[in-house]
C-alpha cells in the first residue's frame, strides 16, 4: 500500500476496519477442534487474545520510535507469551539497525541479566525471531566498581560491553532472571539512540499510524498462531517433559544460553505428574513451571506454580523431586496446577555445564499421601 493509500484508509477508516477485521479473524485460535472446549479454558482463551493486543499495542503505537526508544514490559504478570518465565523480568526496547544505541544504568543484583539482539517478528510470515547477537553476565559482562553498566550496540565491535546488531535488527530484548523475587533488585537500565542532540520526536504520521496498526494485528494474529500450534504439537507425548527443539527455540527469540523443554500435562482429579531430575548440574539456574493451554504461565504471584535452584529442597543426594497436580499432597516441591487438569509445562537450564533431562511419571495422590 502507498503512503497516499495508507492516508486514505485513515481518513476514510478502512485501516481501523482491518484491525478490528484482523484481531475478530485471531479468535479462530481459540476455538481450534484439538484445544480443549470447556469454558474454564475458552475464557482463558479470550484473555489471552486482549493480553496480546496490550502487548501489541505497546510495541507498535507507543513504543515504537527507533529514533527515541524506551524500554516496556512485552510480558509480565499479566500479559504473557510463549511460557513466559515467572522468574524473569523482562524488557523490551524497537531500535533501528542502521543506527547505534546505548544502554545504561545499575546492574542490580538479580542472578542471571541477558540481552539479545532480534531481527524479525511474531508479524512476519514466517514468525521468525531470531537472534543476531547476544551478551549476558554468564559469558562476561563488565560491571564498575559503582556497580554501572554501559553498553553499545552497533554494527561495528566496540571496546567494552557490546552487543552486535545487524542492519535488519529491530529491537533488543532484556532478561532479567532472579532466583528470589524477594532479596534481589533488578536493573536500572535505559536506552537511547547515539544520535546529534536536539532532535525532539516528529509528529504523528497518518502512513505510519495505518502500518502499526497492521503490525498490531498481525503480531496478535500470529502470535496466537504461532504458540496455538506449539500447543498442538505437544498432545501426541502428555506427562513428559522431552527436549525442545533448540534452533527453533533461537528462530522465535529464545536466548542461546538456555536449553529448554517443554510438554503437555493432562491429569485426573487424584493423579499427580511426578518429576525427577537425578542431578543438579553447575549453572546460573534452572527451573520448572506450570501453564496453561495457552502457554501462560499461572498466576505466580499468588500461587506456587514454578520452582528454580533456589527455591527447590533437595534431596541428600543432590537430586530433586518435583510433584504437580490440583491438591497438595504434603510435598516440598509441590506446585499447583490452579484449576487446570490440562495445561502445558516449561524447565529450562540457564548456563548449565552439562544438560540432564528430567524424568516423568504418573501415579495416584493416594501414593504421596498414604
């Protein structure tokens, strides 16, 4: 479409229409023949859709100015995506790759603080995410004695911290993974364009108004797709916890420095999903959550529903034992599965020397509280 089209369809309201078109058209996600068609789930469903319109609306409306970035929130406690960690804060921030950035502040105390450089996105056709460069405190991150961070990202290596970006990068995303929410502070950090001083924002543009609202769209549209269809594919192996696949985990914006699993739970009222993981590798963490069918984490802030290195009571061998299910039957690592008698499940190891895949079993509750 023309920039004169794009005007058009703002002056006439046809760019208004198709979003509405669009976000109407997403819902086909939830109403899928294999997900589950209870209401419990279907209303998940619907959340889920204005949760990723809210996130939609953040990245391309409002924060959406390469030339004066911020960082937000592109999931939190109440607006998730692709089983969100609920150890992670993350941030999010829309750069330009032909340009350089700096980003500045405390470092904080969280255990693990991770930043990835992304081309592509949940919009495109191909929902392709992926990476083009990396840096995080496990591979090195230069901290003052004032604990301040500086960082640069550019195209061109640069003495100290950086983060290479690629001409086609569109933004930088953050993670800061804390091992208890409680103790821990979590960067200060903010972001601005290398860039001659006084230049102030332009003005709204009516073309570019009618492409971020297509871009909000699509990004809602294909998200849902996208993690809809990952749902799918875990139901043919419920009640383990096998290997991702890791290249894609990295194609749709996973960092290079987690190996990650993630399956499909379905239990009876008295089954509980018992998993084992026989040893604890050295690493930065390591955890497991419960979701839903949409790949939602459930509500860890009023719930135990995950479980990382910290918080786990170990056995005296090293090993730990994790038990799910909708009643506590007296464990030390039992997590609740909220309502849910089907849902999805994520463990992944952050900066582990080695992987050692976890180990699954049903059995009745009867056999964990008797």
């Amino acid at each position: 479409m023309s920039d004169k089209d794009s005007v058009q369809s703002v002056i006439d309201g046809t760019a208004w229409e198709a979003f509405c078109d669009s976000l109407k058209a997403t819902g086909q996600q939830i109403l899928r023949p294999e997900a589950p068609a209870d209401a419990f789930t279907r209303a998940e469903g619907w959340r889920y859709l204005t949760r990723l319109t809210r996130i939609a609306l953040d990245m391309f409306m409002e924060c959406s100015d390469r030339d004066f970035p911020t960082f937000y929130r592109p999931s939190h406690e109440t607006a998730k995506i692709g089983a969100d960690n609920p150890d992670n804060y993350y941030q999010r921030a829309e750069i330009n790759g032909k340009y350089d950035y700096r980003i500045s502040g405390t470092r904080g105390t969280v255990a693990y603080l991770g930043l990835i450089a992304i081309a592509g996105g949940y919009e495109d056709e191909d929902s392709n995410m992926r990476s083009v460069g990396s840096l995080d405190t496990h591979g090195g991150l230069d901290v003052d004695a004032d604990g301040r961070i500086e960082i640069i990202l550019s195209r061109e290596p640069k003495p100290g911290n950086w983060l290479k970006i690629t001409e086609d990068t569109i933004a930088v995303l953050v993670r800061q993974t804390f091992l208890d929410r409680n103790t821990e502070t979590t960067a200060d950090l903010k972001i601005e364009r290398i860039a001659e001083d006084g230049v102030v924002p332009a003005p709204l543009d009516p073309a570019q108004l009618a492409l971020n609202l297509q871009k909000t769209a699509g990004f809602v549209q294909g998200t849902a797709k996208l993690f809809a269809d990952w749902s799918e594919s875990f139901l043919d192996k419920p009640n383990q916890l096998p290997p991702a696949d890791q290249a894609y985990c990295q194609k749709i914006g996973g960092d290079p420095n987690i190996f990650y699993y993630h399956s499909y739970y379905d239990l009876a009222a008295d089954e509980v999903l018992v998993v084992d993981v026989p040893r604890i590798p050295e690493c930065d963490n390591w955890n497991l959550q419960v979701d839903n069918y949409w790949m939602e984490s459930l509500d860890y802030r009023y719930l135990k529903i995950h479980v990382n290195k910290h918080t786990a009571k170990y056995n005296d061998d090293g090993s730990v034992q994790i038990v799910i299910s909708e009643s506590n039957p007296g464990h030390p690592n039992w997590l609740a599965t909220a309502g849910h008698r089907q849902g999805t499940l994520a463990f992944r190891w952050i900066g582990a020397t080695d992987i050692v895949h976890p180990e699954c079993r049903v059995v009745k509750t009867s056999s964990l509280t008797s």
